[in-house]
C-alpha cells in the first residue's frame, strides 16, 4: 500500500539523537534553523540549562514540547532504593509540568540487581506507577509507559509489549482518564505480531507519543546501533498508517542512539537527514 | 519458591555448545565420558559425519536425539528460492528421520533481502511449514517451531513469540496429532510477560523441546554472547516448572553460542560445567 508523506510540521526531535556533539541551546536554535517544530528533552540536557530556562526557550522558539525522557526505574533491590525512584520520579514530573510537556516517558526499569525474579520486579513498576500517578494527575503530566524492546528487559524494562503496557494502563487508570498511557516507538514494537491490534486498542487516549527511527540488519550493539529512518527494515509508513487509524494527531518524535554512526556527524546535518527521511520514508 | 534438582539424565547436548573445538565424533564420545545421555546435532555437524554414519553412533553410544537443529528459513525474495528452502527442508526432515531424532527445530527465517514485509514473511513461514508438513508426518518426524528472541525477527525468524507459534500450530495442524509442536528455548522466551500461560496451552502435546542456556547482563553481542546456566538473569527452575506442570517429560537441550567464552573453553570442560549448572540452577 502507498501511504502519502507525512506532515512535516510534525516532526520532533529527541535529543538522544544529536546528545553527543550539542547541548539544549544548540538543539533549540537547530530546530529553529531547520524548520523542527518538536522537540524532547532527556533530562541530563535539560538539568544542564535548568527546567524554567529551557521553558522560556521553549516557548520563544514556538517548539512543542513531545515529552520528557525520562521517568520509571522503579524496580529496586530494597524499600530505599524503591523510594528514592519514586523521588526522582515526583521530580520528573515537576520538570515535565515546567516544560509543559505533553508527557513523561516512562522507562520503567529491569531487575533489580541479582534478582531474577521478573515477575516481583513488573509488581514494582506497577506499584512504583501506581504512587506517583496522584502527583501527575496534579501537575497535569499524562505519563507515557514506553515498552521496551524484549532485549531490554533484563536491565531497562520489564514492561515489553504494548499488550503489557495496555494492561497496566487498564489497571491503573481504569477510565482511560488522559493521565496514563504509552509511547509507542517503532524500535522497540516493529516485530510484534500484535501490535496492529493493540495499537487499535490503544486509542488516541492512550497514544501519548509516536518515535521513530529504523532497526538496522545487522544491529552491532544492544543499545547505541538505532537506524536512521529508510536505512533499516522497519515498514514506518505502515506503523504511522495504524496509529492514526486509531486517532493519534501527535508528533512524529525522532530518536536515534547511533554511537558508530549518527552521534558522530555534524548535528546540523543529522537534523537536515531526519528531515528528508522523514518525508521519504515515513 | 524452591525446586528440587533436575533429574540428570535429562541432560542433553546441543552441539552449537561445544561447535567450534569438537566433531560430531568427539561430541559423542564426550557425552559418554560424562554420562550425557542426550545429543542434538546441528546439520553441519551431522553432514561431516554422514546421517547414517551418526545414527549408527548415536545408538552405540546410547544417546537420544532430541532434536535436528535446523529446519526453516522459508522466506525468500522470489519462488525459486522458496523452492530450494522446500527442498532443504525435504532433506532436513529425511535426515531427521535416519538419526531418530525427537524433533526437527524449524528456525523459520526473517525478511527476505531487501524487504520490510513482516507479515508477507509470516505468510511465508505458515505456507512453507504447510508445503512440508504432510512429509514430516509420512517420515514420523515432528516439526518444532522455534520462536526466536525478537531481536532476531529480521534476520533469523519472524515467530517471536510462543503465542504466535501456537497460533501457527493450531492452524496448520488442528487436531494437535503430535506432528507440529514448538520448541520452547528460554533465552528466547523468558522475558515474555505471556509465557507461563503459552506455556500451559501448549501442553504436552506441542512442547517437543526444552533449550537451556541463560541471558547474561550486559549482554555484548546479539547472536555469540548467550550464558551458562546460572551465569545470567532467566530463573530456569521456575521456567523448568512451567514445562513440567504443562506435561512435558524431555530431555534439557543446553546450547550455547558464546564467542568470547564458553567456545574458547576445552569442551570437555564445558560439559562437566553443563552438567554442574543443570544440577544447580535449572
């Protein structure tokens, strides 16, 4: 099926994806010198210019702020270590609601160290998700579970499908109220066999966040070898297709962790090659 | 909870465990001087040796075959090389038969060369297991669909899930005849939020092979870096308990493709360290 190209005002940037060379300043004026109207700060960028600063700056450059990466890691080895994630996480969601951002990513954290006990650690990121959705409701943050690619789920989330992600939401935020759902990145969600349908299920309630980049054949790291969008194998046009057939009108977030690759360039160039690919292949 | 012990003699060999120092002629002479009473060639192995050659061996040694690794890899870009992956099946399941083993493992392959079509691939996974099925009943050979770990949906298998295979077994083989089964992998699987429930429908009936190994934190390479037993995060008693509540009474297949250790190691070590990790920690 051909899909025509998508909205390029709905492009936004992740700001995992040019971390290595700019800080949030340069990020804001690159968005601003390409046309980006999006963007989403990680939290070590946005602590470096501080919350209210980068919100006036926000604001000035007319950027959307896509969200907040990131909140979760609430699984822990004792009740200290438990609290301290739920600290971190009520602080999160101050920065989230200072930068008015449509959501906190939420990612919500593996095995506590020498644990295997998965099933305990999935309790943990629903209890942890359960005591801090009161605040964010408060400050008005809708939180985003992200469901993270299976490979993940040892040391960065135990929450791997959307299914399971969706169930929690269910449990959690029973009426679909607007203040719980997920970020759905093409990464870590392509391969599903489900995932047309939990996408339906999803809802443009639940949609709280749409990412892209590609999954590259081979991947030679875990972690930092994302593709550029049309260097991979990831159908995005159709994943774009389901979303908005379930009523997502968001934007179109970019995140790319390429250390042998993207993180090298020049960002300014990266920003101009997420552009174009994002109107050629997505 | 706690489990008792693994019976021993349900230990079995994989050969991708010990590939890189060891024939298959040196794997079944190891197997019988540490009292391993199970084996599972891979065909490369198993062409060195010669099919007939190897049942003749695996016999005198005493050793079941519980399984032929592998089967599969059906997608291909056009009709002739979906031909020749019917073809190499034919033979895989011939050769299957000559050595007795308890199961082919179909590995069912990814996207063909150039292609983002994950469900065009799937189609081709169900007809191809279809065109040979009919086969593998004639020989008395049991088709285990392996779901592999979704990071492999590209390049190795698009069944990822054990939900998916099932589905794939209850479509192509309604009435459960023995015929079409999975093979049930932890490294594969462990993470899978359904996997307890997969497991209980699968039953006896379809579990046809139970692969150990464990998921190492960090883990630094996607393919070459799987863990001994014990090494890694998978609680295998309580996955080992899943499989026996479900019915299944067969051997524990270790394989482990480790390029940085286990591969470097005398084999003759890494079985006496099998069969202490299967006492200890499966």
């Amino acid at each position: 099926m051909k899909h025509s190209p998508p909205d390029p005002s709905l492009l936004s940037l992740n700001t995992a994806t040019v971390r290595e060379k700019w800080n949030l300043e340069q990020m804001i004026e690159g968005c601003a010198r390409r046309g980006i109207r999006g963007i989403s700060p990680w939290r070590d960028k946005l602590e470096a210019l501080g919350a209210k600063e980068a919100a006036a700056r926000f604001r000035g450059a007319g950027l959307t702020v896509t969200g907040l990466c990131r909140g979760g890691m609430f699984p822990a080895a004792d009740r200290k270590g438990r609290a301290a994630a739920i600290a971190d996480n009520l602080r999160a969601i101050d920065d989230a609601a200072t930068i008015e951002a449509r959501c906190l990513v939420l990612v919500v954290g593996g095995l506590p160290p020498g644990s295997k006990d998965l099933a305990g650690a999935r309790e943990m990121v629903r209890d942890g998700i359960g005591e801090v959705l009161d605040h964010a409701r408060s400050a008005g943050v809708a939180l985003a579970i992200e469901p993270l690619h299976p490979m993940y789920a040892a040391d960065r989330a135990c929450v791997n499908t959307l299914a399971q992600a969706l169930d929690l939401c269910d449990e959690l935020d029973r009426g679909a109220s607007g203040a719980l759902g997920v970020a759905v990145d093409v990464y870590h969600v392509w391969w599903d066999p489900a995932l047309e349908r939990q996408i339906e299920r999803a809802g443009e309630k639940r949609i709280l966040a749409f990412h892209i980049c590609d999954w590259l054949v081979p991947t030679t790291d875990l972690l930092l070898d994302r593709g550029m969008m049309g260097d991979g194998v990831i159908d995005l046009p159709l994943i774009r297709s389901w979303v908005e057939a379930a009523g997502y009108r968001g934007f179109h977030e970019v995140e790319i962790m390429s250390a042998r690759n993207w993180w090298r360039k020049d960002p300014d160039e990266v920003l101009a090659t997420c552009k174009e690919r994002h109107q050629r292949f997505c």
